[in-house]
C-alpha cells in the first residue's frame, strides 16, 4: 500500500488519528505518483551503463520508507562498483588486457587505434557523469531525510500514475500484505482530463443524504472529471438534480436514469433484502446505461472514499483476459454458510464478492450477453433457494461460482466493510492503507469494530463538511458549457463592485447550494382541494419553535431552513430525537445552506412556497403559534370566500406577547381578555404600528364575518393566498421590508385583503436576530435598504404602469 494514500490534512484532528501507532505519514490531498522502475538488462557495456544510470534516476520516485532509502542508498554504492567493473571487463580484449593508461600506450601499437581512443575517452566521460549523478542522488537522499514527516508534492500536470496492489494471494492477510507493497513494475495512469464514470442507485429520502456524503468524500479527494449515472425514483431524482443544479460544481456532470422504469426488469425476483427491489438494479445496468459506456464504477450509498477515485478507475488498466468484473472479497462468513445452525446461502466462490463497489467493463459484459447470463442463473438457483437474501450480490457470486474468470481480485482496501463479525480489521495496517470505507451493515455507524471511533469521526468529516468549498476548478480541464453558470457570470459581471451596496446587490444573485426533503415525507393533499400548507422559513436559533407549531397545526408544512453542513446534522438528530417531530409525515423540511454575509429571507420562503403540495399556503413566519384549530377554520374560509375563482389574500390578524411562558389562548373571547388585561398586544404595537394597523383591530374585536381593508404603505400582514401567488423578491435580505414588499405586489395584481373574523396567531418573544441588529446599529446598511426599496418601486412602476404610482405617493407621504 503506498504511503500516499492518507487523507488531506484539511480533515480534523479526530479524523486524521490512526489505529496503530505508526505516524508521520503524508496527505492524501497532497498525493505523490512516480512512474515505476524497469528491469536491467544490458545486452552490451554502453546500454548497461545506461540503464544503470537510469535505474538510480528512477529509485527515489518508486520505493518509499524504510525500503525506498535502503534500496536507493544500496543503488549508490552498487553504481561505482558496476561502473569500474565494467571500466576494468572493458579493459580486456581477447582474453588480454587492454592499458588505459596513456603510459602504456604506445601510439604505434597495432591495438591501439582511433576507435579505441574514442572509446576511452567516451568512458572516461561517463564515469564523471556517474559521479556526479551520484552526488546529486546524495544530495536529494539527505534532502528526503530531513523532509521524511512533510506532505509529498508530485508533477500531477499530465497523468497520475497510480500504484495498488495485485490482491491475487490466497489468503487475506497475504493479500494484505500483497496489496500493500509497492511495486517497481510499470503502473497504470489515468489521463488528467480523463472523465470517471460512477453509478449509483438510489431511492427514497435517506438514501440521497447518504448520497449527498459519499460525493462529498469523492469531490474532496478528485482531480479528475466527474460523470455521475444515478439510478433514481422520483423522490430522489427531484431531490438530487435540484441539489446539483445548485451546487454547481465545475466539471461534474449528472444523468438520470427513472429506477421506475427498471422495477419490471427485476421485479420477479423475490429479495428479502432491506434495501428492495432497487438492491437488485445494478444487474441491469449494462441494459440501462448508454450504449456507449465502455467502464463504469458503481458504488452503494453507504460508501466513504478516503483516496482520490482515479487509483480505482486505473485499476481498469489490470483487467486481463475475459476479466469484467472488479470485485474485493467478502469480509464476512455469510457465503461459507456457517453463522448458525441450517445457514444456507447462495454459492459462491470461496468467501464470496461483495458488490458495494464494483468495477464493470460493460462493452465486454454487452458481448458475453451478461443479461441472458445471470438470469438464466438467477431463474435455477431460486428453484432452490426461493429469495435472495443479500439482493444483487447473491446473483453476482452464483454467476461467479460458474464463471471464475470472470473477475478480477481487488485488494480489500477498496471495500473496508464494517459490519459485525468481518475481518475489515486485516485490510489495513495504517490510515493511509484505507481507500475505501463500506458501512454494509444495518447498524451503519453503530457497527461493531475495534477503529469504529476512527471510522465514525471520518464518515462525520464529510458529512458535515462544508460543500460549498468544493466547487474547485480543475485546471488545465475544458469543462461542459453550463447555462446557469454562464448567466450567474453575466449578472455578476453587470455589477458594479465599486457601489457602496455591492454585496446586498449580489446576494440576490446568489445561488444557494439546496437539499429538498431532507427527512421523509409523505402527505396527499385532500380530495376536496380546500387543502391550505403553513409556509414558514427558519435558522438555526428558532428550531426549539418546530415542535409547539406541530402541535398548533395539524396540517402539511413547508419549511426552508438556513443552515450550514453541520448544523444541518445537529438538524437532523435534533428531529430524530423528537417524538413529535418524527411523528409527522406531513412537514417538509428543505434545507437552503449558508453562503454570504445575509440572511436570504425571500429566497427561503421562496423555496418553502415552491414545494408547497395544496391548491393554497398560509404564509406565516416561525415565530408565531397559530391558533388551535386554525387549519379547518382556514379550509371552510378558502370555501366561503371562493378563493379557488377569485384574487383573494385572506389575512390572519397578529398579536404578541412578551411573555415566555403563555397560557394559550383557546378562543376569541379568551384572547380579547388578555388584550384587556395587557398579557397581549397588536403586533408590533410598540416599535412598527404601520405594519398592521389596516387590518383595523378595532373593527375586528366585533367582527363576526370577513371584512375587506384596503392596502396602505408599509401594510405586512400574514395571509392565506393561492399557489400561484407571485414570489418574493429576492433584493431584501436580512431585516426590513421583506414582506411590505410582496403585500405591495399582491395589491399591484389586484389582490382583495379580507381579514378573517375567528383567526389569530400570536408572536412569541426571542432575542433580536443578528440581521436587525445590523439594521440598528450599521448606517450603510439603512442607506442601502432605502436605495433597493426605490429601486423595488421604479421595477413595480414599469411593470403596472400607472396604477403602481400610488405606491410613491403612498411612501412620500408617510
């Protein structure tokens, strides 16, 4: 295993931690490849010394360790001696000796002639070469030496060569071992610009977060162009393309293909597996995958890289003879039938191949009619066995017991699988000798293993890695025109960096990296098309609100949260921890990341509102609880009102306490009670009246049927709307006019305001968020918010004409 195969040294301290003792060993990050040696062979005196001179050249860039400076420092003392044995067996012609010493020879001797003379002289020159090679080998010898703990740095700017062991002993500790040696014949390399294929099958919600960190570990370590083939249903594939498309990572590219599709392929297959009836697609991947494919990687979602993939896709280099079908041997005792008492699982070859990463070599699999190959095998072993038990891989090693040649061994570092009772703990001696991590068992990160802590803390790396430092260009590689990348350049490029406003200008241009349903969901709105989804948006410091808005509101949510990498984990324990939460199958929780220096509340609730599943949404805020039962009152409303024929906003009116401890109100009569006795209050009645004073409380305390209020300057009340309502606009960010700016624009499409008679919710307290506290304390930042509210009101003048001139008039005057 060579030494370069550790991980960067940007992963944290915990991660970089090995199981044994062994340290000082390089970065994966930083990883060094040299061409490998050749034998010497000299079939006379010049090319021996040649080659020699050219083997001591090379010996530094193959052997590493202890052996690299032994084999390098015995090379230094070897040359000298090969050298003047070689002077001294070319000072003897005919069995006599020949004098080199200009003494001895006489000018009229018959052997001394010009050939000679050449010949002389030309030796003489390559012995000073040798010496001097010699004492630049020195040199560079004590230079490694003193460098030994430092990261490697080698030439990547044509290929990588890459070096792996054969696999090919008979026992696994052999092939340990085998695989871990480093090899002086000449290695693979991958072209620099050399696309790598993966495919990988996913379905549902938890399957594309465990996507979401195998292609981080995978983009960490790259340096090669990327092209995922992702076998996906809906779910996934709604959830996966709309995270890349927003992640915009150079060089990668993404095709789907609908695993829907496939289910009739492989359906007949009865698999007791709990991955279903998507653990059996990758037998049909040479059906579905383009035509013209030739290699592919496939890999589970539950798999961790810790090496750059190019040192796997150069293993296709190896394949020999008939070999199609890179596998590592299966780690555990399932296929040797012995785990209890009448265990009898599918043959297979020795311990069997698991197929959490595999190499395919389609075009030759197309040849040998690989779908007639195991599906004739697949039909003849269920006679007897009935059902898989472990999906594909079962099918895989029964075509393999048939078929031997078929394969080619991988050495067991490229699938570390951890699950219980595997000798996992033989594929490695260091942290550099890992490539590959497999969490193959139900348990995932609470397997069993003595370096599970190890393992755990470098799967949590990547998951909680920031992606967004990933988008890494490869130089040197032309990449795929992108569209919504050449258009982001464009806008930015329009942007003047010079303006004052610069950064709240260009934070509406911003594309935020987005991972839709990051828990399961699963709600069908109703039948009779009354259905009303709240719309709220959320950072980190508000979720302790999630759980007491579910218990408010009985029906569907949208919820856009504004979280980093890791706080997104926190997210998800968080949830996973919460009986009320886990619970609810009807709130969709879509994580939008951090990025830039504001906070992007309108493109969250943006998103919140485009995945919205019902004819209409309530768009509320997360700091407010509604009302008990307000979810049925608000469907008979949306019938009453006929909103589903007509431009209606229905507004909810708004109260707040200042209290953190409140007993709800459980009706109207109760809350204009605590109005009266000051537990209440109108929204924001103390610091901003503006906003809701036109929903006329005062009218509203007697009010027994929906009333109509006309729209006034800086009006932001909280309504129920239909779908198709316009979006809000992205220029207001962090603090103020984020929805003044969007009730304005319902009023410009014509929207009538009606407050509902029976609704309330109410504003519980917090501390003042960071953005508010900006707007408070940073001038520029007021400056700013002015320059884009007149700006918002030119764009609304253009667009309605002369009906939008009131909106002017209307802030000049208050």
């Amino acid at each position: 295993m060579p030494a370069s195969s550790g991980r960067s040294s940007r992963l944290p301290e915990a991660a970089r931690s090995a199981p044994s003792s062994r340290a000082s060993r390089p970065v994966a990050g930083q990883r060094n490849y040299y061409e490998g040696g050749r034998g010497l062979h000299a079939p006379d005196r010049e090319t021996a010394l040649a080659l020699g001179i050219a083997t001591s050249e090379r010996m530094l860039g193959i052997c590493r360790g202890r052996r690299k400076f032994l084999a390098a420092s015995l090379t230094l003392l070897c040359i000298p001696a090969i050298t003047w044995l070689y002077l001294f067996a070319g000072s003897f012609e005919d069995g006599k000796p020949v004098s080199l010493s200009p003494l001895e020879s006489q000018p009229h001797s018959p052997r001394y002639t010009a050939s000679s003379q050449r010949e002389r002289e030309s030796l003489e020159v390559r012995v000073r070469e040798v010496e001097e090679e010699n004492r630049a080998l020195r040199r560079q010898l004590s230079l490694a030496q003193g460098r030994a703990p430092a990261h490697r740095r080698g030439n990547h700017s044509k290929t990588y060569s890459m070096e792996e062991g054969t696999g090919d002993s008979e026992n696994l500790r052999a092939g340990i071992v085998a695989g871990n040696s480093s090899e002086c014949g000449q290695q693979p390399v991958v072209e620099k610009c050399e696309t790598i294929h993966v495919a990988i099958v996913c379905a549902g919600y938890n399957a594309s977060r465990d996507v979401v960190t195998l292609v981080k570990s995978v983009l960490f370590h790259r340096r090669n162009p990327l092209h995922f083939h992702l076998i996906a249903d809906s779910i996934a594939e709604q959830i996966l393309a709309t995270l890349f498309q927003t992640w915009m990572v150079p060089a990668v590219r993404v095709d789907f293909y609908n695993a829907d599709e496939l289910k009739s392929e492989v359906s007949w297959i009865p698999n007791k597996h709990y991955s279903g009836i998507y653990g059996l697609m990758k037998l049909v991947l040479t059906k579905t995958l383009p035509p013209n494919l030739e290699r592919v990687i496939v890999l589970d979602t539950d798999i961790t890289f810790a090496t750059d993939i190019a040192e796997l896709w150069a293993v296709f280099h190896k394949f020999k003879g008939q070999q199609v079908l890179g596998l590592v041997e299966n780690q555990s005792d399932w296929y040797l039938g012995n785990l209890w008492k009448n265990h009898r699982p599918w043959p297979a070859l020795g311990r069997g191949y698991n197929t959490g990463v595999i190499l395919l070599l389609l075009d030759k699999l197309r040849k040998m009619k690989w779908e007639q190959m195991w599906r004739l095998t697949a039909e003849r072993e269920l006679m007897g066995m009935l059902s898989t038990s472990l999906a594909d891989q079962d099918i895989f090693n029964a075509v393999i017991k048939q078929n031997p040649f078929l394969v080619h061994k991988l050495p067991c570092f490229w699938n570390v699988q951890l699950s219980d009772h595997t000798r996992s703990e033989q594929c490695y001696r260091d942290v550099s000798d890992l490539k590959v991590i497999h969490w193959n068992s139900p348990k995932k990160l609470r397997v069993k293993n003595k370096h599970v802590e190890f393992f755990r803390n470098l799967y949590l790396t990547f998951l909680e890695y920031d992606g967004n430092l990933l988008r890494r260009e490869l130089f040197g590689c032309p990449s795929e025109a992108d569209v919504n990348s050449e258009n982001l350049q464009k806008q930015l490029s329009e942007l003047d960096e010079d303006d004052l406003c610069y950064e709240f200008r260009r934070e509406r241009f911003t594309v935020h990296r987005t991972h839709l349903y990051f828990l399961h969901y699963e709600y069908e709105p109703a039948s009779d098309h009354t259905d009303v989804t709240l719309v709220a948006q959320l950072s980190m410091d508000r979720l302790q609100m999630l759980e007491a808005i579910c218990k408010h509101w009985e029906g569907p949510i949208s919820l856009a949260l504004y979280l980093s990498d890791a706080e997104a984990q926190q997210f998800l324990r968080y949830a996973q921890g919460s009986e009320v939460l886990m619970s609810r199958h009807n709130v969709a929780y879509h994580i939008v990341y951090k990025e830039g220096q504001f906070y992007p509340v309108n493109l969250l609730r943006n998103v919140a509102m485009k995945h919205v599943g019902t004819p209409y949404m309530f768009l509320s805020d997360i700091d407010f609880l509604p009302m008990y039962g307000l979810y049925e009152y608000l469907r008979k409303s949306v019938i009453q009102l006929d909103l589903a024929n007509t431009k209606k906003a229905m507004i909810v009116p708004a109260f707040e306490t200042l209290r953190y401890r409140l007993s709800f109100p459980k009706s109207k009569a109760e809350l204009l009670s605590m109005l009266d006795m000051g537990t209440l209050f109108t929204f924001r009645y103390h610091v901003w009246t503006k906003g809701h004073a036109p929903t006329n409380f005062a009218k509203w305390r007697t009010a027994t049927t929906p009333y109509r209020v006309e729209w006034e300057a800086d009006f932001e009340p909280y309504v129920v709307v239909r779908r198709d309502c316009p979006e809000y606009d992205r220029r207001f960010v962090g603090f103020g006019w984020n929805k003044v700016a969007h009730i304005m624009e319902l009023d410009a499409q014509e929207y009538e305001f009606i407050v509902l008679p029976n609704a309330y919710m109410i504003h519980m307290p917090h501390a003042p968020s960071f953005d508010i506290t900006k707007f408070r304390s940073n001038k520029q930042y007021r400056i700013c918010l002015k320059t884009l509210k007149e700006e918002f009101q030119q764009d609304m003048s253009r667009r309605y004409g002369f009906a939008a001139l009131k909106y002017l008039t209307a802030e000049n005057n208050s």
